[in-house]
C-alpha cells in the first residue's frame, strides 16, 4: 500500500484553446495584432527568426489576455447573479408573495444557467462528436474494438539502482537522466574533433555511394517559396499536440494569409545558416510505453518529440524535396520510408531466399539485428558528412544544420516542471525528416555490407542478395555462417565507431538453415545472438525454416484472432453500418498485409470460413436480409463496399506483376528477385515466372497449383 500526500501544484502550462479563436471577437483581434506587429518589426535590422520567435510571445500575450478577460467577464457575471439572489432571497422573506417569488426563481434560473453553460458545451460537443463518429471508420470507433484504454500516464519508474520511485520528479529525473545519456552518447563525436571528422571521412571514402545529378542538386538548393509551405502546413494535422510554444497548427491555418509570407521568410533564412531562437529548437518528450513490456523500465517507453509547429513545417518542407530523389540515393534493398517501396517486398524476397537456401542445399543464416535506439543514437557529424559525400547542397544541409544548431529536450511529466537539456545526437522521432535521414544515415553501412566480399550471401544466377531493411529493421541472408558473421561483426564494430550504431547481440535473433550443430553453437556462444531453426519474426510476419510452416505460423493464429475478434465485437452495442466500418477499418488491413507479405497460395476453404465469420458478426447471427454479392458492391453501384476477402486476395497476387516486369523488377528488386526458377508461368495459377518462388507448381511444402486451380479461376 502506498500512501501520496499532496505537494505544491506546479502551475499548468499554457495551451491555445482552439475554441477561444471560435469567440466572437478574438479572431480579429488577433489579426489586427499581428497585421501590426509584422508592419511594426518588417525591417532588415532584425534577423527573421528573431521577428518570427517573438511574435509567438506576442500573440501568446494576446490570447492570454483575450481568455482572461472573458473568464472574468464571467466571474463577474457569476458575482452579480450571487448578489441579485442573496437581495431577493432577504426581500421574499421580507415580502413573501408572488411577484417577489417569481423574481427569486428567475435569478436562481439565471446562475444555474450560468453554472452549466460550460459543461453544457462539453457535453454537447461531447454528444455530438461521438454520436458523428462512433459507427465510422474514426478513432472512436477504433479505439472501442481494439480496447485501449486512456494512457493514464507512468506511475512509477525504476532507477538506475533497480529502486521503484512514484513521486512525479523523481519519474521526471529517471526520464531525463536516461534520455540525457542516450542523446549525448559519444561527447567526443562532434565537427570540433579532427579526429573523428577524419575517420569518418576515410570511412565514406572508401565506398562506393551515389551522388546527386546537377539537375537534384537544383532542385534540392531552390529557395523555398510560398506555395512549397501552404502545401507543408495543408499535409499536417491541425490539432495535433503542439510542441513547447503550444500554438498548434490550427492557428497557422487559421491565419495563413498574414502568416504564410513571413514563415516563408523565416525557412528561407535557415538555407543561409542563420540560427534559429533557442525556444524554437526546444522539444517536450512524451513517453509511449511499447506493447508488451516492463511500465517500470524507462528503456520501454518510445520518445516521441513534440516539436514546435513552424520547425515541422521546414522540416517537413525538405522532405516533401527529398522524397522526390531519395529513391535513387538508396538502394532497393532498404524499404523504409521511401516512395515507391513497401514492406512486403523484403518479407516476400526473404522467404524466397530461405526457400532457395533450402532447394541449393546451402548452409545459410538469416540474421535479423536489433539496433539499439537507431534514430535516437545517429552521430550529428557523421551525419552530415553523408549529406556532403552524396553531393548535397550547401543551402539544403544548412537548413537542417539550423534545426539540429543546439537543441533542446525536455520531458513533459505531468506535475512536475520540466528539466530540459541538450542534445548532440539523434533524430527526432516525430520530425517529418527524421525517417528519411536516418535511411541516408544506414546507407553506407548497408553498402559496406553489400559490397564486402568476405561476406557471402545468398547467390542466384549472377545476383548475391544479402541486406534487406526497413528503416532499422535489418535482416540479413548471408551463406558461409561462421566467417560472414565474424566480418560482419567487424563491419559493424567500425560502422558503430565512426555512427553511433550499436546492435543489441542478445536481442538479435538467427534462423539457420542448413547450418550445423557446430555453427549453431559458434553462433550463440562466441556472438551471442539467438539461434533458431524454426522461424524468427521481421516486419510482422513470422518467417520460418521451412515453407511448408508459413501458412501454420502466420495465417493460421490471424484467422483465429479474427474470428476470436468477431464473437468479441457482437456483444458490443455497434450499428449495422458501424459493422461493416469493423471489418473495413480492422480486420481488412491485417489480412491485407499478409496477402501480400507471404508468397504462398492460400486454399478456397481458408478464406470462405472466415468470410461466413464476418457475414455473422454483420447480420448479428440473424437472417441475411441482402445478398452478400450486393455487398460486395461499391456505394456507387448500389452496394456498401463490404471488403471481400477472395478479390483482396487476387488483387494481392496479380499487384506482383509489377515486380515481375523487368521495369519493375529493377526498382522494386524485394518481391520478385529470382527469374524461371520452374519455367512454369500459367496465368489462371498465378505462376509468374519471376514472382516469387513459393508460388510456383509443384514447390515443396506448398499447396499444389492443381489443388488450387478452380480457386485461382473463381
């Protein structure tokens, strides 16, 4: 039992409140406020990230003196209606009768109304949101079959001495203790030491990286205009949690036209290195705990940074540019985050590479590594020295340099003010750009590895595929086990030195296939990583040792949770049409993914049960009242757009063509990689040539085409 007394409230942080720009009033007056300041202060005197920073200060001023001032009109209304009441009350008791009796019930009316007028708001607001949005496909309706519930915030925390702690600063100290030390890892790797710039630098060197085309160079070095910002700040959500300033992205849109020009101005001047106000680079921290583990390990819960609203919005400025070339800056085998490219084309390419380890008889390892805080641990120096050896600009690595000049973190713990601190490593996880540097960041150590001849992986007609990744999930298929991973652990040891990377060895799981007892144990016992023989587990699907375990492993236990789903759903009070947004919003998706994540041809019968499941879960277990073809149909043709489960699956499959196309096979290399493995190539099977392996006739451990055939017809 523990007992908490009460300590000094520290006072809330001020946040907008989007309904106070809905009164009557605060809109113009804002507008008058900042239509003269910017007139005021629109001098070359001044730095525009200085004019900018301050009216924030500004307009905070304005906002809190608007709120304040209709809160004491209130007050003062409240205190009035008090004194009317406390005078008619002494004259109804003075005078009894009923003139003075209806005037005491009339201001008794008047205060209550009063009283409840605020709740009276909420509630309807309330009434009105869930009542638009709790039979459709939206967060309501989400959060009520997944069964979340409100994040109540951490209660305790564990220290670095293992003793449990509850009080809100000691929880805020632990935060900011461990987070402090992962964001300052390696205080030695910075520009200012020569040494580190020079390996990193003969690092780089000695690979082989892609460079810009004068034509990117261009593009990515333009300065910044109007429009490229309009379309930034229309990309991001308005009422998202804002970041230190809380000035969400509702009052950017609110007043874009006199805001617009001056932000435009204000990112312009990132591109010639002009810092930016210390305020405006500061970040709260909120804490996510993962799924699944320890709420009392500070390691368990996933950063993610509230940034302010105008640094996402350069930010995200210079993604929108860079999600344009990236794709020929990294290779195809790297998947994460990068335009054109999917996760299941590296989870369909890794279950063919074990299939083909299997059909060469050739002892192969897969080995799925798990980096310890990736983007949190991203060197800032080395960083940019990729962005200057891939030919970036000078005007586009200047504007990020800008946003990582001396930032700031803070943890947000409700209670307690924060304690912030400096940063010299790490993305940010939250910042639009953060997945696209990171990806820049993994690329050399991925092409070290491609390129490394002392490391063998899985050949085919002239093809070695050894790496495939999303973002830092890396999975890597290399042959010859026992001196592939001693160099591989020499690639990474200097990657890590000159990075920041760091593999977590007990975390890091590898499935052997064809590998012996004495490579096994060398495996887990000289290396430590996790050995297996039966599957591991890389982008949400279970990836086993032998073909014949995909579907036992993967579809089996999601066709089971499903239906388990369903019975779950039916006892819950939901619509008819809130039903079908069910099966649309959840259950669609995860079998969508697995459609297309596992080459493997799935039987009539394993999708006609779980149709007739979700038919059920539907009409409730009653009579059908409309045919489920109807159903099927769009809106547009008379239907409800009910997902059916056989076309998804068919569209899954024929969706290969396009790695199976010679043009498509270059850039999405993930899906299709081997080419004829059978020479059999029937259209009615799905057996394209160039897909991928396990769905070709007559595969070990598979469903014959023939057993599929009528299914594959419809």
């Amino acid at each position: 039992m523990h007992l908490r007394l009460p300590g000094r409230r520290t006072p809330g942080q001020w946040r907008l409140d989007p309904t106070l720009l809905d009164a009557e009033g605060v809109s113009q007056a804002v507008r008058q406020e900042l239509e003269c300041y910017f007139q005021v202060n629109g001098t070359e005197e001044v730095p525009a990230s200085v004019v900018w920073a301050a009216h924030k200060a500004v307009i905070r001023g304005v906002l809190i003196s608007q709120a304040s001032y209709r809160k004491r009109r209130k007050v003062e209304k409240f205190a009035q209606l008090q004194a009317s009441l406390r005078k008619l009350e002494f004259r109804h008791k003075a005078e009894p009768g009923p003139v003075t009796f209806d005037a005491l019930q009339e201001a008794r009316r008047a205060l209550t109304q009063l009283s409840l007028d605020e709740v009276s708001r909420s509630m309807l607001w309330s009434k009105r949101f869930y009542y638009e949005r709790s039979n459709k496909m939206d967060t309501p309706m989400a959060r009520r079959i997944a069964g979340l519930q409100p994040h109540g915030g951490v209660g305790a925390l564990r220290d670095g001495v293992g003793t449990v702690h509850r009080s809100a600063s000691k929880i805020r100290d632990i935060f900011t203790t461990f987070y402090e030390k992962i964001y300052n890892h390696s205080p030695h790797a910075t520009s200012d030491n020569p040494t580190h710039e020079a390996n990193v630098q003969r690092y780089l060197s000695e690979l082989a990286l892609p460079t810009l085309t004068e034509a990117q160079v261009a593009t990515l070095g333009a300065p910044i205009v109007s429009e490229e910002v309009r379309i930034a700040i229309g990309l991001m959500q308005p009422n998202k949690a804002p970041g230190p300033d809380e000035l969400p992205g509702l009052y950017y849109k609110a007043f874009l036209p006199i805001l617009l020009p001056r932000l435009t101005t204000m990112c312009n001047s990132a591109r010639s290195g002009t810092p930016f106000a210390r305020d405006s680079l500061t970040a709260s921290i909120v804490t996510i705990l993962k799924p699944g583990k320890d709420p009392l390990g500070p390691e368990n819960y996933r950063p993610i940074s509230l940034l302010n609203f105008d640094i996402k919005v350069l930010a995200k400025v210079l993604a929108l540019r860079l999600n344009e070339i990236i794709p020929t800056l990294i290779h195809a085998d790297q998947v994460g985050f990068i335009p054109g490219r999917q996760a299941y084309d590296n989870t369909r390419r890794a279950c063919d590479l074990v299939w083909l380890a299997q059909r060469l008889r050739v002892p192969a390892v897969f080995l799925s590594l798990d980096a310890e805080k990736a983007f949190d641990r991203v060197g800032w120096s080395y960083l940019f020295q990729v962005l200057t050896h891939l030919g970036f600009p000078q005007e586009f690595t200047s504007s990020i340099g800008v946003m990582y000049d001396t930032p700031v973190a803070q943890v947000v713990v409700p209670g307690t003010p924060p304690r912030p601190f400096r940063l010299t490593n790490g993305t940010r996880q939250g910042c639009p750009l953060s997945p696209l540097l990171f990806a820049l960041s993994l690329e050399p150590l991925l092409s070290a590895i491609r390129s490394d001849p002392l490391i063998a992986g899985v050949s085919y007609r002239g093809e070695e595929y050894k790496v495939s990744a999303y973002a830092d999930d890396v999975l890597l298929s290399l042959t010859c086990p026992v001196p592939s991973v001693a160099r591989l652990l020499e690639v990474l040891d200097r990657f890590s030195e000159v990075a920041g990377y760091k593999i977590n060895m007990t975390k890091s799981t590898a499935l052997l296939v064809g590998a012996s007892e004495g490579d096994a144990g060398i495996m887990a016992h000289r290396h430590g990583f996790c050995t297996t023989t039966e599957s591991i587990s890389y982008l949400g699907v279970r990836i086993p040792g032998s073909h014949s375990e995909i579907f036992t492993l993967n579809y089996a236990p999601l066709i089971q949770c499903v239906k388990s789903d369903l019975d779950r759903w039916a006892k819950l009070h939901i619509s008819w049409l809130g039903r079908l947004h069910c099966i649309k919003m959840n259950v669609l998706p995860r079998l969508l993914y697995l459609f297309q994540a596992l080459p493997i041809l799935l039987m009539q019968s394993d999708l006609t049960s779980l149709q007739t499941a979700i038919d059920a879960f539907v009409w409730d277990n009653k009579r059908h009242r409309v045919a489920r073809q109807t159903l099927f149909r769009p809106r547009a043709a008379g239907g409800m757009g009910l997902p059916s489960l056989l076309s998804y699956y068919r569209a899954a499959r024929l969706a290969q063509i396009v790695a199976w196309h010679p043009n498509g096979r270059k850039e999405m290399g993930g899906s299709g990689v081997f080419n004829d493995v059978t020479g059999s190539s029937t259209i009615l099977a799905l057996d394209f040539p160039t897909l991928s392996s396990s769905i070709t006739h007559g595969m070990p451990g598979h469903r014959s085409c023939s057993e599929n055939m009528g299914f594959c017809r419809g």
